[in-house]
C-alpha cells in the first residue's frame, strides 16, 4: 500500500566508543513549540510545530530533525496540488531501522491546509519517518487520520518549487531497500533536502 502515505527511515545515533566526552542527550520531549530550518536543493523554508497539535508526532519529527537524519533525503514523490513527501532515508540500513519504530496515531486538530506538514502513513498506529506538506487545501484528510503538526511559515514558494517531473513514479519498495543508489540513478532530477535544523524555540510566542 502506497503510504500518504510513508514508512521509515533513520540514522541512528553513533556510539560514543572511546571518546572521553558523551554524547549530548536529545531530550524525549520536544518543546511546545519550535521552529525547523530547512535548507534545500531549491533553497530554503521554514516551518513553525506546535506540540499541542500531535504530541507523539512532534516528539519523534523533533528527534529526527536533532540526530541530523534528514540530510540528503530526497522529495521522492511531488503530485501538484495536492502533496510533496519525503523521509525515506538514503541509506538502506537506516530504513530498515525504521520500518518498524513506528509511533501511537495523535487526534487531528488541525485541517490539512495548503503549507501544514504531516505524517504520511499506511494506515493506523505506521507512523515511523515520513512526511508530506500539502501543497493544497485537503481537508478530505482530516477523516482519515492526518493530523497536522505544524506549517510552513517562510519559503513556500521553494516548496511550490520542487521538482515534479516523476510525480509518484519512484518505488517506496525500492527506496527503502537501495536508497539514494536506486533514486540518484533512475530519477536524477529529484530534489533533496541538505539539512534540517532547529532554529528557535517560539514556545510562549504569537504568530
């Protein structure tokens, strides 16, 4: 089953091995509100996450978004209009990891407007690593069980702007098994992201 869908993929944390100095601890909780960075092969956007809106789901993108996972992770299915996703890791390894740390479903309280980011899954209860940014308005997703967690506030033009040549033709089998290998040699006009970083926390703060 297609995921609007997504399943997983993650760089685990190293291990400190020798070194005299731990590892800095990521917290398991995110804060209640934060702001992502995300610099691109089409440039930068920003998206602003309220922990109130899916909790569970904040916590795990808030991790990802702290181990350095999204780096080098390609837009690998754009369908204008409606959604751009993304998550699958470009390292095989990575998405076996995640194929199965998958997280509880949180209520949605948000509609799926034009800019929200939300979890893709395959159903309930499969949220792992992916995630798509509605490019329209698809509030036909609220009763399936999207539940929004924060939107673009900067750069939506860059994301209007990602390459939509393949359209949904990459294979998530595929991905997850070969990774960048199978997408850098059959769909080399994808776009990817280069990092992904958290620049503030707005807690207390108004839009």
């Amino acid at each position: 089953m297609k995921r609007v869908l997504v399943l997983a993929a993650c760089v685990a944390l190293a291990a400190c091995g020798t070194k005299k100095t731990p590892a800095v601890a990521i917290p398991t909780t995110a804060p209640d509100s934060f702001r992502v960075a995300f610099v691109t092969s089409r440039g930068p956007f920003t998206v602003q996450v309220n922990r109130a809106l899916a909790p569970r789901g904040v916590d795990r993108f808030y991790h990802l978004v702290a181990i350095g996972y999204f780096a080098d992770v390609r837009f690998f299915r754009v369908v204008p209009g409606f959604i751009v996703q993304f998550g699958l890791s470009g390292d095989p390894q990575a998405n076996v990891q995640w194929s199965n740390n998958t997280i509880l479903d949180d209520s949605v309280k948000e509609t799926n407007a034009r800019g929200t980011i939300v979890f893709a899954t395959a159903g309930p209860n499969t949220r792992s690593n992916q995630f798509f940014i509605n490019l329209g308005n698809n509030t036909q997703l609220d009763a399936q069980g999207f539940a929004p967690f924060g939107h673009v506030v900067d750069g939506m033009a860059v994301v209007d702007s990602i390459y939509a040549g393949y359209g949904e033709q990459p294979d998530q089998t595929r991905i997850t098994a070969e990774g960048n290998s199978y997408l850098s040699a059959s769909f080399p006009k994808l776009d990817y992201i280069k990092s992904a970083t958290i620049v503030a926390d707005t807690s207390g703060t108004k839009e």
